[in-house]
C-alpha cells in the first residue's frame, strides 16, 4: 500500500473514531441500545422476585401448558 492510501485509511479510521464517539455521548438511548441495560444499574434490584417452588407442582404445571411433551418431561425428570 502506498504511502497516500496508507494516510486516507488512517484519516477514515480517526474521523469514525471521533464520530462513533459523539454520536454515543450525544444519545443516551443509542448507547442502551448498544450495549444494554443488564448491568448499567439503573433498574431497580429489589423489583425482581424468586419463589420457590416444589418439584411435583412444577412438573404438573409443564404437563399442563405443555401436554404434547409430557413423556419427554417425565424421561428428564426421573434423573433428578
């Protein structure tokens, strides 16, 4: 490569540079959309609820909604 192709591909590569940074400190929701909101920790940690639930109701909650695979459930929850 040349020594002109050699400057213009570093030049492209500076202004993209500079121009994928304004653009993500500009928009706040461009950067969520980038990268997410899993860990920025904005939401609200003690929204989210664990239960505990026993096995047998579990299982006969799957053989409900999802009678089609009830054998395959059953095969999966014998090893348990």
């Amino acid at each position: 490569m040349n020594r002109r192709g050699m400057i213009m591909l570093l030049a492209g590569f500076v202004i993209g540079l500079l121009t994928g940074m304004v653009l993500m400190g500009a928009s706040g929701d461009l950067s969520d959309s980038l990268f997410g909101a899993a860990g920025d920790g904005k939401k609200d940690k003690d929204a989210l609820a664990y239960y505990q639930v026993p096995l047998a109701d579990i299982e006969d909650w799957l053989v409900e909604v999802y009678p089609d695979t009830t054998e395959d459930l059953k095969l999966s929850l014998i090893h348990i």
